[in-house]
C-alpha cells in the first residue's frame, strides 16, 4: 500500500475522532451501574458506566467530584450528564462528566430526606400542632383505592369493633402521575363539608416508587392544614412517609389505623356493665345517705315540739337554781373564812399584846450589855496575855537572861560587827541585871 495526501497518523486520527465526537454527543446523559470506581491523590473520580451488556469509562474531574451529594460505590444506580470524548493518548473512548446523581430510588430517597428536612424546619410536623382524634367517632372518610384490599380489610376491622360507625369511602388513585393531587383536592372537600370525625388516608405496602404520591409537598401541606383529624396509614410498618408526620396520627398499617380509630364493642361494653354497677352502688348509698338524714330529720323535729321544748326548759331553770343555790352557799363559805381569818389577824395584831412583846424584848436587851462587857474583857485579857508570852519571846532581853549580853555604842545603837567599833572606844554592856562599861582594846576577828 502506497503512502498518499489521505494517510493519517494515529495522533491525527485521533483528533478528528474526538472532534466528531465531541461535535455529535455535545451533551448527554447516561444512566447506568457504577464499576471500577478509583479515586487517585488527585481528587478526579475515574470509574466506568454499565448496563448488562456494554460499559463506557467516564470521568469526573475535581473540583466537579467534591460537589457530589453521595459516595460513589460498586453497584450503584446513577445519572450521568457530560460530554463524549476521546483520550487521543491512548485511543480510549470516554464520557467526561459535568454532574452525576444517584438515580432510581436512590434520587427518590435524597429527594424525601430534603423535603422531609425542609418542612420539619417549618414547624410542619410539630407535635404541639397535632389534633387529638375523637374518642368516638360517627362518621370517617377513607381514602384510598375502590379496587384494593385496603378498603376491605378497614371496614371488616371497624365492623367487628364498633358497628355504630359510619364508614363512606371517598375513592382516590393511590399512585401514579396525577395521583397526589387527585388525593389533595378529595381530602380538602372532604375538609371543607364538615360530615367527617376523622379523615383517614390509606394505602397498601409498595416500593417508594409506589409510595411517592404520598411525598407530594402540596399534599403534606394540606394535611396539615384540615380542620379534621387526619390518619394517615401508608404502606406496611417500615414504611413512612411525609403525609404519616403530616398527620394527627400515624398508623403502621391501614388494619392497625381502623383499631386505633375506634374502642373496641366488647371492651366498651365491659365498661359499661363496670359503670352500671358502680352507678348502682352510688344510687344506693345516696339513698341511704338520703333515708338517714330523713330518720335524723324527723328526731329534730320530734325534739322541738313545744311542750317538749317548754319541759326542757323547765328542767334546764331547775338546774340552773340549784346551780344557783350551791355558788351562794359556796360563796358564803369563802366569805367567812376570809372574816375568821381578818379577826385572827387583828387580834395577832393588838397594840396591847405588841407592848408585852416589846417589854421583853427589852429586858432582854438591858441584859445583853453587861454579859457582853464581861466577855469582851474576858477575851481581851487573853488576847493579852498571849500578846506578851509572844513578845517575851522575841525580846533580846529573854536572851539576855540566858547568859547573853547586848553591846552597845553611846548613843544605844548595837553593835552588830567588830567593824562598827575603834580601838580605845567606849561600849556599854547590857547583861540581864544590869550594864556595864567598856573600853575596846584590841578587835580581833574569829
């Protein structure tokens, strides 16, 4: 094969590739199953898009990969929005993306979580704003589908336990395009004319694609908004949705909604047989109560006739004579006791008998003197006495007259050292009969 003007290298041709590509397939968007997925150090995602019989590699560069709302992972469901283009490097046919979100339920329970979140911030499903359900309900709306067991099972469960209701079915599309609004403007009517106790929104289990008339926000406003109580019971017990927080009450399942809606008969007429013989037993007692008062009434009145009355009477002024009678005689007594004892006092306190008592008083005082001379000179004279034996005692003179002499200077002051005298000095000597004089010679110490 010869070489001419047409001959292309693979770098050319992989030019004109990408661009017929990228010129064909501008935009796009794939739906697909996650593989492969890798995440370098460089933040771009690189993963490949597949169904069950071909696979197309696809990237999603940074800053792009941290805008998403999930975590890519093997498996999962997404939608894939980008341009088609080719890696001229390597030949390699791929979809650059701009955006990806999960797709099927995946979207649908993103989709939930965001309304759920949003209408809870407004206070939409307070429980301060959920109105109490009527103990016993005359008349209920249920809505839900003609055609399904639903309705079947709610009226076999209402008709076993409370005959009494009233039950109309208000038929509604449970799912499908158009499905929410047909259910939101049945519920408003429903509202608006004032026949219904309880309105009850019903459904049997599904996917939460089947559920997803039950998510319309127009509908969980309106819910919200009635006037009535309103019970929604969607799907089995796992499942929830937003008219089950909108509503008064949420069921788990629709056969648990109609118990809960109405007491049960045999439990209600337990009650009342309970209530009739209580109502019995007050009825008797208060009868009795009743009689007793009467039977108390009539002694009263048989004791206020007036001769009985006037006989009372007489008796009590009786009484109150001899009452009467006993305090004078008592008060008598007092009196003469108290005169007996003024007169005792009167006569302990007679002038005369005072001056006797006075007259030997003083006797006995002009007694008194003389005998306390005596003993006063009988105690001063031994006071004495023991006054000089203590004096004797200690006077030099007592010393004296044991042998002992007292020197003396000539002006009488004694001579108490050898110090205090000079050779050729004058002393006197004072022995116990008498003194004598002395001249000192020579002092000599001991």
């Amino acid at each position: 094969m010869q070489p001419n003007t047409h001959t292309l290298t693979p770098s050319q041709l992989n030019t004109l590739a990408r661009d017929l590509l990228e010129g064909s397939f501008p935009n796009v968007v794939v739906e697909g199953e996650l593989g492969n997925v890798t995440r370098p150090a460089s933040g771009h995602l690189y993963f490949t898009l597949k169904d069950a019989r071909a696979q197309v590699r696809c990237a999603l560069f940074k800053p792009k990969s941290q805008w998403l709302n999930f975590i890519p992972r093997e498996g999962l469901k997404v939608l894939a929005r980008g341009r088609l283009t080719l890696y001229e490097a390597r030949g390699d046919y791929q979809l650059v993306l701009d955006a990806m979100e999960e797709a099927g339920e995946g979207a649908l329970r993103r989709a939930f979580e965001e309304l759920k979140a949003r209408l809870q911030a407004e206070g939409l499903f307070d429980a301060v704003r959920k109105r109490a359900l009527p103990p016993f309900p005359r008349r209920i709306a249920v809505l839900t589908s003609p055609s399904g067991a639903v309705i079947r099972d709610i009226v076999s469960v209402l008709r076993r336990r409370f005959p009494l209701l009233e039950v109309e079915l208000l038929p509604v599309p449970v799912q499908g395009e158009g499905a929410a609004a047909q259910i939101r403007t049945t519920l408003l009517r429903a509202d608006a004319s004032g026949r219904y106790d309880v309105l009850l929104l019903a459904r049997g289990g599904g996917s939460l694609e089947d559920l997803w008339a039950f998510n319309d926000e127009a509908l969980a406003r309106a819910i919200a908004g009635c006037t009535t109580p309103v019970v929604s019971a969607i799907g089995h017990e796992t499942d929830f949705s937003l008219s089950d927080f909108a509503a008064d009450l949420r069921a788990p399942t629709p056969s648990a909604a109609a118990e809960l809606l109405v007491p049960d008969t045999a439990a209600l007429s337990a009650r009342l047989a309970a209530l009739q013989r209580q109502m019995a037993s007050l009825h008797a007692n208060a009868l009795r109560q009743r009689m007793q008062r009467a039977d108390r009434a009539l002694l009263r009145l048989h004791a206020q006739r007036p001769q009985a009355r006037l006989a009372a009477l007489a008796q009590r002024a009786a009484q109150a004579r001899l009452r009467l009678g006993s305090a004078i005689t008592r008060v008598l007594e007092r009196e003469k006791a108290t005169l007996r004892h003024a007169d005792a006092v009167l006569r302990a306190r007679h002038p005369q008998g005072r001056l006797q008592q006075l007259r030997a008083r003083l006797q006995l005082l002009a007694q008194r003197p003389q005998a306390l001379i005596v003993q006063r000179l009988q105690r001063d004279a031994l006071h004495l006495r023991g006054l000089a034996r203590s004096l004797h005692a200690i006077s030099p003179l007592a010393t004296v007259g044991r042998g002992y002499s007292i020197l003396q200077h000539d002006d009488g002051q004694v001579v108490r050292t050898i110090t205090e005298v000079a050779i050729g000095e004058r002393l006197h000597a004072r022995l116990h009969d008498g003194t004598l004089a002395l001249r000192v010679e020579t002092p000599t110490a001991p």
